[in-house]
C-alpha cells in the first residue's frame, strides 16, 4: 500500500523541529520541505486515516489482491511510475528534486 498523503499533524510537526544546530543548506531543505507538505496537506488531495483503513479493508478481504496499490489518483503517480521505469533510480531523484527545487 502505498499512501498519497494522510491528513495527520505531520506537518505541523515539522514546525517544531530544533534547528540550532542546523547548517544553511539543512535549514533551506527543511524549509522547502515544509512548503512542499504544506501545499500538499492543505485538505485538497489529502485522505483521512478512516479512508486508509477502509482501503485497507477491502485489500485484505479481496480474493485476488494486487501486489502494488497507489491509494490516491490525485498524488505519487509520476513517482510511482518513474520507480518502475528506471531500475537505477535516477529518474525518481529528477522527479523529486522538481518539487524541491
């Protein structure tokens, strides 16, 4: 089962993090971290933990499961695809520093 984003307190979380001793590149990281989750947690394409576990239900009770289940259709396709056309891994690092950077 692979979640798009769940609707918890992830993000607020990040918030706290202590960053006295963090360096400029780390802080800029985090910062775009944070940008990047709250955009993406901001209730349009988020599921509920109540979603998941439904979801997670009918994969357990299904005759025939599948071997791979993407839960969200409006998040992680590009990431999900670029994971199984390229063996070496470079494409999903050129998805991922896209929303990044």
């Amino acid at each position: 089962v692979e979640p798009g984003p769940v609707g918890t307190a992830f993000g607020s979380n990040l918030g706290r993090a202590d960053t006295s001793t963090a360096d400029q590149k780390s802080l800029q990281l985090l910062q775009a971290l944070m940008s990047y989750m709250g955009n993406i947690t901001d209730g349009s394409i988020t599921q509920t933990s109540e979603e998941m576990a439904e979801i997670i239900k009918e994969i357990l009770l299904s005759p025939k499961p599948h071997i791979r289940y993407l839960t969200n259709k409006d998040y992680g396709l590009e990431e999900a695809n670029s994971k199984l056309s390229d063996l070496t891994g470079d494409k999903l690092v050129e998805v991922l520093e896209k929303q990044f950077f």
